[in-house]
C-alpha cells in the first residue's frame, strides 16, 4: 500500500488558501469554494457599483435631516447639466413636502431610504416592509411615481432585506465612494475624496452636510474638465439580466 506523506508546512499552506478563497469569494465553475470547504452560506449583496465601459459616475444625496441646502444644490447640478438620485426619509417627505415636489419637478430622482432610518438588521420581516410601504406611499403620493431605489439606513443590511427589495421590485443600493461630508469635512476635503471615483462608481452625499455646496461645486467642475459624466443612481445600474459580484458590483450578464 503506497502511504502519501503531506508535509506541516504543505497543509498550512492549503489551509491558508482555503481561508482566503472564503474570505474573498473566490468561485470556481458557478460555486464558491470558501462555501464548499467551509460550508459557508453566502451573503447577498446590495449593489456597490457597477461595471461599465460608459465614462459614468452616479451620485446621490441622502436626506433625512434638513433641507436648506437642497435648492442650492439642484441649482448647481442643473448648472452643470447634471441629475442626482436623493434618497429620502419618509419623516424628511412629511417634514418637506413641497421640496419633494421640488426635486421631481427639477427632473432629479428619488429613491427610498426608509420611513423612520432605523437598522435593519435589527428589524422583523414584516417591520422592514412596513418601513418600505410607508415610504413608497409617502412620496408617491406627492410625485404620483413609485420609486424603484432603496438605500438602507447607514448601510446596514442582510438578507431577510435583500430577498424582501427583490419581491418588492426595488434595487438595494450602496456606495463605493463615501464624501464623508457628514463629518465636517471641509469643501476641498470633501472634494479629493469624490473626484477619486472612476466610471461606475456610486458616490454617497448628503443633501445637508455642513461644506456639501463648497465641495460639489468642486467636483462638478472637476468631472466636466476630465469628461466624466454624473448621471442618477437609476442611470448607472442594471434592473435584469445581472449578477452581483463577491465586491458588491453589478456586472451585466
């Protein structure tokens, strides 16, 4: 009987290698090896960014705490030829119904980004629908459309939610550049970090952070010198016939 002798260092190797396939969702022939070998169940994703030949670049605005910056900043995109994606707070539509207006009738899109901003992950199933419901109904009602975006309260998110926005006909949308503006960021600061975005990255702003016209005033005019288009969320992503890869982006199939 020949015996197979596998060396400490050969197996600590293979070992590490499998470790790393899990971690990073390495997939051979439709299968994820880290799920095989370690019997890992593999997340669902909301979408990050996207894979394009395009030169676009979405950017978006959350709102859920005041609006005195929100005309300022339409007024400059419009400048600029550009449309952003806000998503919106349903006590924010509540608050702000006439801004609401505002931002459809500018031609600007709206998305969902929950009705009360709580965690998700700490939500049942039937909490998180209540929370979509009642924002959909919220601004529909003002624009007489149904959104067709959702961002989770400060990113978080799982499965129960994902699986839920796919009945619900809605695109669970993230980011792959973060402004930071909410940080007090000044107008430049905000800026370097926004400019670093390459075509098919989603861009995450808020629509009253302290330094946001400063520092989209910067951006816009950076992305027209170098031909780069900013374009809405909606404008960007795929709604069939794609996956999602282990990094969040949508890739066309």
């Amino acid at each position: 009987m020949k015996v197979v002798i596998i060396r400490r260092t050969t197996l600590v190797l293979v070992l590490c290698l499998l470790v790393v396939v899990s971690a990073f969702g390495i997939n051979y022939g439709g299968l994820n090896l880290g799920s095989v070998y370690f019997n890992t169940k593999i997340k669902k994703l909301p979408i990050y960014s996207v894979q394009t030949d395009e030169n676009k670049i979405a950017i978006s605005f959350d709102a859920a705490w005041g609006a005195d910056k929100t005309r300022e900043i339409m007024a400059l995109c419009n400048d600029y030829d550009v449309k952003a994606t806000f998503f919106l707070v349903g006590f924010w539509v509540e608050e702000y119904p006439d801004m609401v207006r505002e931002i459809y009738n500018n031609g600007f899109e709206i998305g969902l980004h929950s009705n009360t901003h709580p965690d998700f992950t700490k939500l049942t199933r039937a909490e998180m629908e209540l929370e979509l419901e009642t924002n959909i109904k919220l601004i529909e009602d003002i624009t007489g459309v149904r959104p067709k975006l959702f961002r989770p309260p400060y990113g978080y998110y799982n499965d129960t939610l994902i699986e839920l926005c796919k009945q619900m006909d809605l695109s669970c949308i993230q980011w792959s550049v973060d402004s930071l503006d909410w940080k007090g960021l000044s107008g430049s600061q905000i800026a370097g970090r926004v400019t670093k975005a390459k075509p098919g990255d989603i861009v995450l702003c808020h629509n009253n952070a302290d330094n946001i016209l400063v520092g989209l005033k910067m951006v816009l005019e950076y992305f027209k010198t170098n031909s780069l288009k900013l374009v809405p969320v909606g404008e960007l992503i795929y709604y069939d016939n794609y996956t999602i890869n282990n990094f969040g982006t949508q890739i066309k199939n």
